[in-house]
C-alpha cells in the first residue's frame, strides 16, 4: 500500500473522504467502496456508518433510531478549545462544543502507525448529567442579563466539563479500552 493509500485509509477511519476518492454508489444507493463501512472498535464502542457518523454502545443501524445518539465525526463546532497536558508527556487536547454535547479529543504519541500518534474521541454518557447540562442551558430562556453572559458561561462550562472529561480518561484502562460509566470512549486513530 502506497502513502496516498495509507493516509485515504487514515482519513476514511476518521470519516472523511477525499475529492479524487468519493465512493462508488451502485443503482441502489448502498456504498460500494470500503470506506465508511460499519464496524466496530477493539472495545466494541462505536461503529462508523456509511454517513461518516458514529455512536457509542451498539451499530450504526441502532444509532439511526435514536438522532441524539449520533452525531457526524466532521460536524463543526460551536466552541473549540485546546491545551496540552501538564501531566502527560506529549498529549494535547481538543475540547468541542458540537450540538451542545461536549466532545474531547485526546492526542497522544504511538510508535506504530503513519502518524505516530494515537487520538481518543471522549463523550459524556448519556445518562449522565455532564450529557444534558449544554443542552438544558441552550434551551433556557432567561433575563438579558442572563443572555449576556450566556456565551461566557458556556465556555467556562466546557473548560470544567474538559477537566471532568479527562480525569475520567485518565482514571480508565487505556490498553483495555475500560472507562468510568460517566463516559464513552472512541479510538480514531
């Protein structure tokens, strides 16, 4: 496999598809090319659909019945922020606000692989309260003063649920892909 191959494969893994390399759809609609294909990760968490979305805890086919469960690994963000890690050597963080979920990315080195590097995709549970606080707080509709200071107290609130996020990252078995049940944990790369 060539470089341009690798780095396709690479891009496909994390649900994007290059312009020279768009799949091949035959009379039905169904994606003959073998990027975007369901599958599923080491830990069995996630599995990647034709759409170049993910969900956590069961196939692309059951994320399609329940929207708040899937959201497109390419949607923009709301907020972004970014740091790098004081307690690990060489990891850097990227901390999203995409449709009021928080969604961590987690970048570490890796001796294998093209890009010597490993990346974690951290969401909150669904069942946990870190799920629904950006939620609630978009849908509330308060007093001027409250909607003032609504796009500051959002980007606090990402920084703390971050911080939430990663030491709960930290607290789990990478190598076994076992986390704490506050969160669900992708490997991308």
């Amino acid at each position: 496999m060539n470089l341009d191959d690798q780095l396709a494969e690479l891009l496909a893994r994390l649900g994007v598809i290059l312009e020279d390399d768009e799949p091949a759809h035959d009379g039905d609609g169904a994606d003959s090319s073998e990027h975007g294909k369901s599958g599923t990760s080491p830990g069995g968490q996630t599995a990647i659909s034709p759409s170049g979305r993910f969900t956590f805890g069961g196939s692309a086919a059951h994320a399609a019945e329940d929207e708040n469960s899937e959201i497109a690994l390419s949607a923009p963000p709301e907020v972004s922020l970014f740091q790098t890690s004081r307690e690990h050597y060489g990891v850097f963080y990227r901390l999203d606000l995409v449709a009021a979920l928080p969604h961590l990315r987690i970048f570490m080195p890796d001796d294998e692989g093209a890009l010597k590097m490993r990346c974690y995709l951290v969401r909150a549970a669904p069942h946990t309260p870190l799920h629904d606080w950006f939620v609630r707080a978009r849908e509330h509709d308060g007093s001027p003063a409250y909607e003032d200071a609504r796009d500051a107290a959002r980007q606090h609130l990402l920084f703390a649920t971050g911080e939430l996020m990663k030491r709960l990252f930290w607290g789990g078995d990478i190598e076994r892909m076992s986390f704490p049940a506050e969160i669900e944990v992708l490997r991308l790369v």
